[in-house]
C-alpha cells in the first residue's frame, strides 16, 4: 500500500509529487505521455518561475526543477501511463493503470489528481461551415512548432485574444509564416497585457477585437474562414460577414479542467471554475481524494498552480497522519464583481490564514476586496488593480470565518 | 388519365414556362424556373404522381449551374488505354450498398469488381448518419423502401454477428404530447384535441405499423412511458413503443462489408473515379475511370449523390438526385444512460425543414440529435451553419427537456440522395441493357441494406447473370480488436506479447497504439480513416491531445515525413512546411 498516487506528470503533480516525496511518503507519480513536464516542455518562450523563484525562465527548464525534484525525492514514475480506474475500497483506493509493461493495480491511502485542462475545440465555440484539414488547437501548434519544427500553414488566422493566443502569434511570426490575423470577441486582448505588448503590438500582428469565426471555409484543406463581427454579449452582427482567405485556424478560446474523472468517482464540481470544488488543502468532496493545478481552475501562471501543490501536499499529510478535526464545510463563494473563487469550503481550524484565490469581472483601481457574510465584512484586502485577466490570490485569516455558513468574497 | 394528362395538369398550377415528356414512365422536365425551391417543388409534385417512375429535372434555375455534371465529372480525364481488368459485374460507388453488394456477390463464383472516387469506403451518406435501424413504419405500404426496410430489419442481428459489428436492438418510442398536433388545436376544443391524442392517434400509428408488418407494437400511457424512459417529458400523453427499432455504426458496418468482401475476392478501386462508358448495342462494355477501363458484363450504378450523373453518363438517367441535407449534434459519452431507446416526438404535420429525427442513442455510448432537413443545390455541401446548431437544441429538447443540451462535442451534416419519388430505385436501367440503378437509397437505408444486397442480385439474376455459389466463401470478418472493451486478462496477455497495446495514445476513447497499427495494416491511410475504425480522436477532446501523437505513428507506420500525413484526401495533409530554416 503506497501513501499516495498522483495522476499527472505536469508541473503541479510533479512539485505535489517531489513535495510529498521530501516528507518521507511512499509516492507514485502516474504520466499518460512520454515524458514529464506537461504542457511546459512545448512552452519555449520564458516567463516561468518569476514569482517561485524570481527568474525567468523557459517551459522546459522550470520543468527540469520538479523532474529533478521528483527523481532525487525517490518518487517511483510510470511513463505512458493510463488511469482506467480509480475506486474507492473502504480507508484506501484501487488504481488500475494500463501502460506498454501490462496492467497494474495500485493501492494508496490518497490520490492526488493532477491532470489539468484541455483546450476548447471548434465545436464547443459553434463555429460552422466545413470540416476539412488546417484547424489545430494552440496547444497542438505549439507542440508541432516547437517540438517538430512543423508550421501548421502559411496564412494563419488566430482566434482568441488570450496569452496562449498571443504567444502562439508570435512564435509563428518568428518563425516565418507569411500572415497572421487574430481575432477575439471581447474588446481589449484578455491576456495579460505584458504579453499583449510583447507578442502582438511589438510585431505589429494585425487584430479585430469584436470578431468571430463564424465558418470555417474549404473542402479538403482550409481556404478561409467567414469573419463575422460581434456585440457587447458576443452575438453576431448580421450584415457584418466577411471572408478571409488562410490556410489555418488557431483555436486558442479556452481551458477546460479535465474534471470528468473526478466526478466519476463522486467529486462535486464547480459550476463556475469547471474544477471539483476543494477545500482549503485541495481535498475534493471525496475524503482523501486531493486535486492541484489547473485542474481546479485555471492559473494565469504556472508559479501559481505550482503553490496548490505545496498546500495539498500538506493537506495529504494532515489526511494520512489522521490530524484533521470535523469538517467546518463552510462555504467561501464568489460575491459582486467575482467570477470566481478557490477554495469553495474552509474545513479545518488549524493554521491562522489560508490562500483564497478569486478571478474578479470587472477592471478596477484600487479596489477593495472584502470578505462578506450577509451585511459584515468580516475581512478587507486591498489590491493595487485587478482585471478580469489576472487571476488574484488573498491570505485570509481563518478566526474570521468561525461560525459562519457561507461567506462571499466581492470585490468594490 | 394518362401520365401525360396528370403531369399537364400538375404543371398548370404553376406559372413557369415548363414543358415536358414522358418516355416509359419517366418523366423529363425542360425550360426554367425562378428559384430552387420551385426546381425542387415541381420536380417533387411531378414525383408524386401515380405511375410515374422516375423525374429527370432539367429545369434549369440560379444557382443550379454550379452543380452540373460537368463540375464533377471531366471525361476527358479518363484513361481508355490503360486496361485493368475484366470483370462479370463492376459496381460504382463504395458506400455501404455498394460494399454490401459487393460482398453478397462476392458468395458467388464470378469476377466482381467496386469502383469508388474517394479514397476510402462510406466517405457519402454512409458515414454522416445516426445509425438507426428503422423499424418498417414510416414508408408508405406500397413502396419498395417499406418492404426492403421490413425485411432488412430482420436480417441484422445475423449480418453483425457475421461481421463483428455492434449493433443494437434498443427498440423506440414515438412520443405524442400536447405539440403533436398544435397547429390544428385551435381548431379543436381541448379536451378534444387531448382525447385525440391520448387514444385515437396511437392506435393510428400502431395500424399504420400493423399494416406495414412491423411486429408487436405497443401502445403506452401515463406511468408506463416513464417506466420505459425516465427522462422523457412529462407532459407526453402516450407513446407508441416498437421493439424491433435497432443502432448500429454505419460507417463501421461499411468497412466491415467492404474487408469481408475484399477477402472474399472483390477487386475494389478506390480514387477511382468512374467517368464514362463504352456501350455497344445498347449494353455497357467497358467502365472508364481515371486510372483505366474496366471490361464488364454488368454495371450497378450504387454511386449514391451522385447516382443520376452516373446514370446519364451511361445513357440510363430516368431520375434526378435533389440533394437534402441533415445535420446532427453528437454528444458526450458521459451522458449514456439518459435515454435507452430511439426517441422522436410525432409532429403532424411535419416540419417543412425537418421531417423527422429525434435523440437516439448510438452503439458506442454516445447519444445523437437529429438529423435536420433541408433541400440544397450543392450535393457536395456538408457545412453545418451555426445557427442549425441551436435550432437543433432548440428542437429535440422538448423530448427530454432536462438534458444537458450544451454538452455536445460535434456536430455534422450528411447529404440524403433523394430522387423525386422518394422511394429506392432499384431496378434494371430502361435504356441499356446491363445496367441495374441501385439509387435513391435515403432513410430507411441503412435498415434496408441486407435486403437492398438480396433484392438488387435478384434483379441481376433476371437480367441474366449467371449465379454459382462459391464454396470457399467466407462470410466472417473479425473487428480490430479494442483496448477499451477487452478484459483485463486479455489485455494483460496481449500487452504481453506486444506492449503497444499497453501504449494509449487516445485517452479519451483508450484507444492503443496497437490498434492504430492495426488499421493501417489494414489500410487505413490517413487519419480519418483509422478514426472511423478506431474511434480515436472520437472523444470529448475531439483530437486536440491526440492528433499529433497518432499522426507520428502514421508517418512512422507509413514511412512518410509527419507534414505528408493527410486527413482524407490527397491535399488534405495536416501541416505545412518546416520552420524557417529547418529540415527533418
């Protein structure tokens, strides 16, 4: 019997991992590709690592930092590794685990997902017209680019004005593509704006804010796409058609946390995030069953995510060691101006402050963030600026929260 | 009243200036029309005339210049030197009647031969459906399509266990509720209107059923609808329940027809496109394609959409394809369990743009909404406008109102062939001699195909092909064998032998590395074509994880760099050049 599974070989399952291995537990780090690193090791630009570690840095070396953490730690890693299931059996769980050495059955007293997001396809944004080839998530661009020297097509149209979006812009400007175009419904880039100013004003890639994809053009391979433009609640505008001629279509218009498996196995998920709703160590509705990353929401930075691994790795410890007390349950939700709100549920007395993170829907500044149960504020923060695309994070005192049934965090 | 009288008179409630002539009960209409939708009406009025056999619609109107045969098929392109073989019966056309056709001649001791212009089996209507098995109640009861539906139905079972393709006897329910008949309530006092409903218009549908031999319908009401589909409106006021209505994966059961038939010895050409004919004394001698001239004995036009131009190349066009398209919206696995049958709502009348359709559920666990209707010019025309998707949403939801109907993860359209008198072509040619129509093959198609394969050699055998059972026929076919429903102990033994059936490479739908091997060996040479025989990329992610990993396996596989790896077609390939400055 180990200690712990982690399902999900990117970066917050490797610090989880390397975190759980350096406290002296048995760990089993499951990875369904080839190598570790996630997402990271397609990522080639820099960035990475300034709030953890206070340089930049690229996907793949930020990565290197946690694969060396998790071999020196003695963490035992299964590569190609599939989770068909995963069942609880009384105090502990059976994992079953197909991989290219047969099938193996893992027993473990917790189980941390650690699985992440996938994209949003071309399906789940509506956009019409016809199937050929030349349409590719971002993710895969940037993997084909930078891991194939591939470019995807000549003539490239980018939908989606996130930072994915913007770098994966830039890379193919870099690297020769004759023409870019992105557009995005929302008025201003929703990316951070450093990547705004780095990756597309720079360049001078040309932009339409307010515009959509309405169809894909082409029968065997993508010969253009119908542009269409779009209101203030992203409908189309009827009358405003064009066609565009390209090669290729970007879909860069979101992640989605891979929260399926967790709700499988009973986790309740958050309407609002997409992810399981956790306590204030990661722990999903389901005792001993811990969840990190962006499987819980989506981090603008990978230095964030990485932070869940260090609390739910102190949450599994206070799971096996038996330390939690009874379950407090009381609800944090996202109040005025929030969209949304991690943990979702403060369960336990000990430690004076937990991180709460909230992803704010306006722009404002110096606005106050305030803890609020019914007309109280039981608590105020106060932020320099927030902006709908930066995630934001809070240490909040716990003392404050004690008798409470749920309390809200708004933004004013 | 003569043909030639009623069709008059038909074309008098119209002002255009059209003329006609019949020739053995095909009706042929020239001159010109304003607008597609009176070209498809008055082909439509003229196809519902009594004794009519066919419309050929040359009416000329806006728009339909764009898809003359001229457009599709280029004679000049034919390669009448190059000689490939001699064959007693060539068939045109490798969707699944041509496949299942293919592979009932293929029990006999003659040379067969299958001619298809894409590059794989059921890239037309076969693969763009959702797979119901219709149970024989729709069709009219004097029409060929009611009887070789009623009969087809009856033969799956045995045709999938032969081939080793799922299919499903989930029976179905015709729901009627409050929306049945609303355009006539006003008309009718409610309690009425209710009444009607409630006992008088199932017991009509369960007649029509009878009448048509549909075995073992049942009329049900109140609670025990519920108790047969819990998650079905509550406001339904009865449903008529027929056992016999299956699933099946159309384009699984094509391919399955096609790698029995192979085996078994057909010849089958694909990119193959047919674009003339040789005839001598008013029969067929030699099939010319773009690739060479096929010496024949018989012809079997089963080129589905695009049946009419094959006709008229031969000489044999006694009726017009009006292509209808029908779009669905698949949904996620996940959501198997919310229904257990095929559900429609009985509309009367029915809607102008969509006939019929409904939630069905599909053999591999996902459920499908639609299709849609709707009359196009371009046959070729399988895009999916964005606003069909929510009248689709919009439509179906009424039958269980509390599904989550966001949760779709693809959508798609397919094109019917339809000729103007809806029912199946099926029949010699009237103007050549060795030439059988397999054509006008719509719903219920895909029920009828085991008996459109029997029925269609029967004409054969009239039109003097001489038929000796093969003894060394092989009519089984396994399946590629699937990591996803294999036991662990099998697995184990496989992963054992071959540890890439251990290496998952489609998370979503667990599909091995193993199995992508598999269908190249069979070859699949491009990445639709192993998705159709693997389901992978088929998931919720809709290949956004695994298109690039399998496409490295296809490259390796198939020994071509990544940047060859195509689609579909030839100029299909997925990704362009190397990086500024870099090579493989």
């Amino acid at each position: 019997m180990k200690d712990v599974v982690v399902i999900g070989g990117g970066p917050s399952g490797l610090a989880t991992a390397s975190e759980l291995g350096k406290r002296g537990y048995q760990v089993i780090l499951l990875e369904r590709n080839d190598e570790l690193g996630g997402l990271l090791q397609q990522c080639i630009h820099d960035g990475f690592g300034t709030i953890l570690f206070g340089e930049s840095m690229s996907g793949p070396e930020f990565a290197d930092i946690f694969i060396s953490r998790v071999r020196d730690e003695g963490v035992e890693i299964k590569l190609k590794a599939y989770v068909k299931s995963v069942k609880k059996k009384g105090g502990h769980f059976n994992i079953t685990t197909v991989t290219p050495k047969g099938i193996e059955e893992l027993k473990s007293k917790s189980v941390v997902y650690a699985i992440g997001c996938r994209e949003r396809n071309q399906f789940e944004i509506k956009i019409g017209g016809t199937r050929p080839s030349g349409i590719y998530t971002a993710g895969t661009v940037q993997r084909l680019v930078n891991l194939y020297g591939i470019l995807p097509g000549k003539d490239v149209v980018i939908l989606g004005g996130g930072d994915v979006g913007m770098i994966v812009a830039r890379h193919l400007f870099l690297e020769g593509v004759n023409s870019i175009l992105m557009v995005y419904p929302e008025e201003f880039f929703s990316g951070l704006p450093r990547n705004a100013q780095q990756c597309i004003l720079d360049f001078d890639i040309p932009y339409r804010p307010r515009t959509i994809v309405r169809s894909i053009l082409g029968d065997k391979k993508v010969k253009g796409v119908e542009l269409i433009e779009v209101d203030e609640d992203w409908q189309p505008i009827k009358g405003t058609e064009e066609r565009y001629s390209c090669d290729s279509v970007i879909l860069s218009v979101g992640l989605i946390p891979y929260s399926e498996k967790l709700e499988d196995l009973g986790a309740k998920i958050d309407e609002n995030t997409s992810g399981p709703m956790v306590n204030e160590y990661f722990e999903t509705t389901v005792d001993g069953v811990f969840s990190v990353g962006n499987l819980i929401q989506i981090f603008d930075y990978v230095d964030d995510a990485v932070k869940t691994s260090f609390i739910a790795a102190e949450g599994v410890e206070r799971y096996l060691e038996k330390e939690d007390e009874k379950n407090l349950g009381i609800k944090l939700k996202p109040g005025d101006n929030v969209r949304t709100v991690t943990p979702q549920r403060i369960d336990q007395t000990t430690d004076e402050k937990f991180s709460a993170f909230f992803r704010p829907e306006i722009e404002k500044e110096n606005p106050k963030v305030e803890i609020v149960s019914g007309d109280d504020v039981l608590e105020r923060h106060v932020k320099r600026y927030v902006r709908p695309s930066m995630l934001e994070e809070i240490s909040v005192s716990k003392d404050i929260l004690l008798g409470e049934n749920e309390v809200f965090i708004d933004v004013r | 009243m003569g043909i030639n009288a009623k069709v008059k008179r038909t074309l008098d409630e119209f002002p255009s200036d059209v003329s006609f002539e019949v020739k053995d009960n095909v009706v042929f209409l020239e001159g010109k029309v304003k607008e597609y939708r009176d070209w498809v009406k008055i082909g439509s009025e003229i196809g519902d005339i009594d004794g009519v056999e066919g419309v050929v619609n040359n009416l000329e109107c806006e728009g339909k210049e764009l898809t003359d045969i001229e457009k599709v098929i280029d004679k000049s392109k034919g390669k009448e030197n190059i000689r490939i073989g001699k064959y007693d019966v060539v068939i045109i056309g490798g969707g699944i009647i041509g496949c299942a056709l293919a592979r009932e001649l293929s029990r006999y001791e003659i040379e067969v031969a299958l001619v298809e212009k894409e590059p794989d089996v059921s890239l037309g209507q076969s693969r763009a459906n959702n797979g119901m098995i219709h149970p024989g109640l729709a069709p009219s009861k004097d029409s060929l399509k009611r009887f070789l539906n009623i009969k087809g139905n009856e033969m799956y079972e045995d045709l999938c266990e032969e081939l080793d393709v799922p299919f499903k006897r989930v029976g179905s329910l015709i729901l009627i509720t409050p929306r049945t008949m609303k355009e006539y309530k006003k008309y009718i006092p409610n309690p009425i209107y209710k009444f009607f409903l409630k006992y008088i218009l199932p017991w009509i549908v369960k007649k029509k059923g009878d009448l048509n031999g549909v075995e073992d319908i049942e009329i049900l009401r109140g609670s025990e609808i519920h108790e047969e589909e819990k998650n079905v409106t509550q406001d339904v006021l009865a449903a008529v329940k027929i056992p016999s209505t299956g699933i099946v994966d159309p384009y699984q059961l094509t391919i399955a027809l096609f790698e029995n038939a192979e085996k078994n010895g057909v010849d089958f050409y694909l990119e193959t496109k047919a674009v003339d004919f040789v005839k001598h004394n008013r029969a067929v001698k030699r099939v010319i394609t773009e690739k060479g001239t096929l010496e024949c004995e018989y012809v079997v036009n089963a080129a589905g959409l695009y049946s009419d131009f094959v006709a008229e190349l031969a000489g044999a066009r006694e009726f017009t394809i009006h292509p209808r398209k029908g779009v669905e919206l698949l949904f996620n696995k996940r959501l198997n369990g919310w229904i257990d049958r095929c559900l429609a709502e009985l509309k009367i009348p029915s809607h102008p743009t969509s006939k019929g359709g409904g939630i069905n559920p599909t053999v591999h666990g996902n459920i499908i909404w639609g299709p849609t209707a709707e009359e196009i010019v371009d046959r070729n025309d399988a895009s999916v406008e964005r606003e069909k998707i929510e009248e689709i949403m919009e439509r179906y939801s009424s039958i269980i109102p509390d599904f989550p109907k966001e949760e779709f993860i693809r959508y798609f359209a397919g094109v019917r062939a339809a000729t103007f008198t809806e029912d199946f072509v099926i029949r010699p040619a009237k103007w050549v001699k060795n030439f059988l129509h397999v054509a006008g093959i719509q719903s219920p198609g895909i029920a009828s195909v085991p008996a459109i394969a029997e029925y269609s050699i029967e004409q054969l055998k009239n039109m003097g092909l001489k038929l000796k059972e093969d003894e060394s026929f092989d009519g089984t076919r396994t399946s590629i064998d699937r990591v996803a429903e294999m036991d662990e102990d099998v697995l184990e033994r496989k992963i054992e032998e071959d540890s890439r059936w251990g290496n998952i490479v489609c998370t979503c739908e667990m599909v091995s590395e193993a199995e992508i091997i598999e269908a190249v060996k069979r070859g699949a040479d491009s990445f639709d074509a192993i998705k159709r025989r693997t389901r992978a990329g088929m998931g919720e992610c809709q290949e956004s994880y695994c298109l690039l990993r399998i496409s490295e396996i296809i490259s390796r596989e198939m020994d071509i760099p990544l940047n060859e790896v195509k689609k579909e077609w030839r100029d299909s390939e997925f990704f362009d050049g190397f990086v500024r400055g870099e090579e493989l």
